[in-house]
C-alpha cells in the first residue's frame, strides 16, 4: 500500500488531476457574471495580452499586392545586382498575423518565399518567420522599434560559408505605399554594411476609366 502510494504513476496521476482541478475552477471564475452587470452571464472573456494592439493596426497596412525591387550587392563600393518580382500580403485571423507569398528572380534564378509576421504581446516584440525555395532553412527572427523603423535581430546561414551569424534588418515605411527591407552585416571595422534591400511598392488597381 504505501509503495504504491509512493509510486511515479500516483504521483502523475494526482499532479493531473490538481490540474484539472485549477482549469475547472479558472474557467468557472471567468464565466461568472462580474459585478454591476457588464458581459452577459456565462460569456468566456479573453485575457488582455491575447487581444489585438497599436502594432496589429499598423501591420494591416501591409495587406495588399506589391511590386517588388531587389538590389544585392556582393561587395562593398561595388554597385548591385538589381531584379523585379511582386508579392501578394494577407491579414489572418483577424489581422493577428500577415502572411505574404513572394515571386521573384534572384540572380537570374526564379524564387518563391513566404513570410509570416505578426507581433507578440507577451514578449512586446514583432515576431517574424521565413521560408523559401533556394534553401531549407526556416529564418525566426523578433524585432524592436527603432524610430520610425522596425529592427529585426537575426541568426540565420551565412549564404557562401553555411556558418551562422548575426546579422539584422530593417524594415521602414516610405509613405503609405512603399516600404523598404535593408539587410545590415557587420563590416571588419564593426560598421554596418548594407547586404541587400527589397523594395516594395503597393500595386495600383487598373483603371477602368480608359484615362
């Protein structure tokens, strides 16, 4: 009897149901009617840090089809390479989070990547993952804002070695329908030095009017 009172599985077992226990009772608490009237009876209320902030609203400026222009430049004082492509940017659930699907032609080779992006009440930063077709890396990045920009801390693969370091990225709005991505390593002298950029511009609806 006490070895079995003693066991892990006894242990487990009571520490699951102590658990259940907690959520019943938290759940119950939030379901009650507050005092002096307010939500309706039996109405589940969501947590504060769960809902939408400031940053969401501004992250739905994003939403929409843009036109896209890359410059890379493979070294310093050197002038870039420069290509085109376009993108397509949607809110989800309830602009918690943007989602956008990129076509383009990197050096010559036809890319596709998809970035999700969202901001993180929790933590107060925006959070931000990448995908795309010339690599099998899943870039995770948070950033902070900086003035008028967001910074992006990032740890991803050097392109030529493979080796991880740290680099980071700008983002920064040029009116309501341009924004710029600037792509920043350290130099040997500890200065930043720009990598690449994306410029994005807001795609126009055709006109219609024969104008």
């Amino acid at each position: 009897m006490n070895a079995w009172i003693r066991s892990p599985w006894t242990k487990t077992a009571a520490a699951l149901l102590a658990c259940g226990a907690c959520f019943a009772l938290g759940r119950a608490a939030a379901q009650e009617e507050p005092a002096g009237g307010g939500a309706e009876a039996g109405a589940f209320e969501m947590p504060e840090w769960t809902q939408k902030g400031p940053e969401h609203e501004e992250m739905a400026r994003l939403a929409g089809d843009w036109d896209v222009t890359t410059r890379i430049w493979m070294a310093p004082g050197q002038p870039p390479m420069e290509s085109g492509g376009s993108a397509t940017t949607e809110l989800l659930y309830d602009g918690r989070f943007v989602r956008q699907s990129m076509q383009a032609d990197m050096m010559g080779v036809p890319f596709e990547g998809t970035w999700i992006g969202g901001y993180d009440r929790v933590s107060a930063e925006y959070v931000s993952i990448w995908f795309d077709s010339m690599s099998t890396y899943l870039s995770v990045s948070r950033g902070k804002p900086d003035g008028e920009a967001v910074v992006y801390e990032m740890n991803d693969p050097d392109w030529m070695t493979g080796e991880k370091k740290k680099t980071r990225l700008r983002m920064e709005w040029s009116g309501d329908d341009a924004y710029l991505l600037t792509f920043l390593d350290k130099g040997p002298d500890g200065a930043d030095v720009k990598q690449m950029e994306i410029g994005f511009k807001r795609r126009k609806a055709a006109d219609d009017s024969g104008e």
